[in-house]
C-alpha cells in the first residue's frame, strides 16, 4: 500500500509494536549484566508530520548494591530500571509518502545497531536514585546483547 497524503498515512498506519530483550552491562564493580525486556511502539505525530519510534516501556530485572563498594561512599541502589514513552527517533512523513517501499524505510530505522545505539543513549540518560531516595545519578550503560522476541 502507498500512502498518499499525510492523513492516509496517520489513518492507515499500522506497525506493531517490536519486543526486545536486552543485556546490560553498568559500568560499576557491584554488578554484573542486568537483563531487560522492553517494547518499542511506532506511531505517527499529524501535527508534527513524522513517526515517531518510541521505547513504550523498558523494565530490567532489580538491581541491587549497597552503599560498600560504591566509589562515592553513600550510593547504594535498589530498584529496577523503568522507562516509558521515551522517543528514540523521528521518521519524517516525507520519506514515505507516495513511497512503495516505506515499510523498508521503516525498518530501517529499527534495526539492531541502531536500535542498540537509541537505547543505550536512553540508558545513559536515566537517572538512578540512591536507597534514601535524596540523591539522583547517572550510570553508564552498554547493551551488550539484544534480541528481538516474536
């Protein structure tokens, strides 16, 4: 099918969301790899004319480390990573209207290395709390692995 206006495409569009488990490595001597699921949704923004690609929902198994350890001495952590309906990328409407092949051009923008790379920077942007929930931090993240479920 071929969308031909911007409102073909918002009525017409229809992506379904993509399932991904993730291994995370957390650069901290505490833990080892962290594993996540996460579904990442695609949907298109009429007032602004592009798809959006969006993490609908990330969640990672707890993690847990005391405060012994840690390089700052008070920053312990005890939770689970949870992010939802962070935007990863836009797909501007003009790169699939009128276009035969917008499904490629979608996939495009939803492959592995790619995908790694949009989460990774979510990941880095996240901002974890200490046990008494006073101090927010960063951590940096990689994903070593990622798979896509069916």
């Amino acid at each position: 099918m071929v969308y031909n206006s911007a409102v073909e495409l918002c009525e017409g569009f229809g992506y379904q969301p993509i399932q991904v488990q993730l291994t995370i490595e957390i650069v901290d001597k505490r833990f080892g790899p962290v594993r996540a699921e996460a579904e990442i949704a695609i949907k298109p923004v009429k007032s602004k004319e592009y798809l959006e690609v969006f993490v609908e929902e990330l969640e990672s198994e707890h993690i847990f480390a005391d405060e012994n350890g840690s390089i700052y001495g008070s920053f312990g952590i005890d939770q689970s990573i949870q992010i939802y309906d962070e935007v990863l990328t836009t797909i501007p409407f003009d790169d699939l209207i009128g276009k035969e092949n917008w499904k490629e051009a979608v996939d495009s923008f939803i492959m592995e290395e790619k995908l790694k790379g949009q989460l990774e920077k979510v990941l880095n942007n996240y901002q974890f709390s200490d046990m008494s929930g006073k101090y927010k931090f960063r951590k940096i993240c990689t994903i070593t692995e990622l798979q896509f479920l069916k």
